[in-house]
C-alpha cells in the first residue's frame, strides 16, 4: 500500500478532481474567497488557477500528503500572490486564533479523519465575521442512492485515500457550531450518482 499511497494514489486523486464538472464547481466557488485565505488539503494545487488575485491577500495552503505538496509547490510561480504552505493535518492547524478571513473546503472533508475537529480548529482560526467556503460531495438524498453509497463506502476510503462517500456535509457544518448561510446542491453531470451528489455554499 506505500508504493500505492505514494506513486498511484495522487495521480488518482488528481485525475477526479480534475474533471470538467469538478471544475466548474471551482468555478463558483472560488472568487468567493478574500482577505487571508486558508485552504484545507490544497492537494496538487487545483484551486490554485481559481483563485481571484484581486481579492486575496495571502493564501496559508494546508496539506499533509508530502507528494501532493511537492506538485503544488511547482504552481506557485504561477500565481501573484504569496502562499505559505502547511504541512499538517487539519485537525491541528498551526495557526493564531482570529488570523484568516476565509476558509476553504473544497473536496476535502470527505477525507479528513476527524472532520469535527477540523471544522472545530477551522472556527478557531477563522476572524469573527469571517467566511466558510465549501464545495464537497457527499450523503445524496435518495434513499437507494444513499444505500449504494454506504454499501461501495465499506471498501472505497482504502483506496481512495479515506475519502468518505457518504458524509452528511450541513450536518457537521451545523454540528460544529457553523451557521450555514447559502446552500446549494445538484448531482454533478457524467457523474455517477453515489459519487457526484454536491453541496456547496458558504457558513459563518
């Protein structure tokens, strides 16, 4: 599994989260972001491009895979604003309380080992009056969509890096204390439907 986590995985990742439908729902939501932005688990650097360089300040890009980190850090000399990068996970983030305007989540909680204490850690570090972005896929609301994605998600994190199929995405935002301010959600097209059910949308 080493050589598969280090050489086969990122290359997998990279590949679905590259996809047409994926990136127009970076599209949305990245001009969103302002002022000193966080991103948890930047991966290869995807989001990077989307950014609007108007608006954001500096970018703290957090990411605990070495591999993922090393391919974003190739892209920096693309964008024209400075970015830090964490190597840590997100349940610890190495950063003062108050300190960032906005948090970004995109495709990203539905691995995170502890996602309400990242989103916990996230809070803290947020300023007050500060913004939440996210996009993520997860729970569908179909009762038989729901029962295929619990049964594929007893074997799909092993290989695909503890990604979850089945998180209820406004239910940990509201669990941990976030107040969900727009929400939006569709089945992403030429997506399969116990993969591709989105929520997007920003909390505070």
């Amino acid at each position: 599994m080493r050589i598969y986590n280090k050489y086969v995985l990122p290359k997998m990742i990279n590949a679905g989260c590259g996809t047409k439908p994926i990136k127009k729902q970076r599209e949305k939501v990245l001009p969103l972001c302002n002022g000193i932005v966080l991103e948890i688990g930047c991966g290869s650097g995807l989001n990077f491009a989307f950014y609007d360089e108007n608006k954001v300040e500096k970018l703290y890009a957090l990411e605990p895979d070495k591999e993922m980190l090393r391919q974003a850090g190739l892209l920096v000399k693309d964008v024209n604003f400075p970015i830090t990068f964490l190597e840590t996970g997100a349940e610890k983030i190495p950063l003062e309380n108050g300190s960032v305007d906005t948090a970004l989540l995109t495709y990203t909680l539905c691995s995170i080992p502890d996602p309400l204490a990242a989103l916990r850690e996230i809070r803290r570090v947020l300023k007050e009056g500060g913004t939440l972005v996210f996009c993520e896929h997860g729970m569908a609301p179909e009762k038989n969509v729901k029962k295929m994605q619990n049964f594929i998600n007893f074997f799909w994190p092993i290989f695909q890096g503890g990604c979850n199929l089945n998180r209820d995405i406004p239910n940990l935002l509201k669990e941990t204390g976030f107040s969900v301010d727009n929400l939006e959600t569709m089945y992403l097209p030429k997506t399969p439907k116990w993969l591709g059910f989105n929520y997007w949308g920003t909390a505070s």
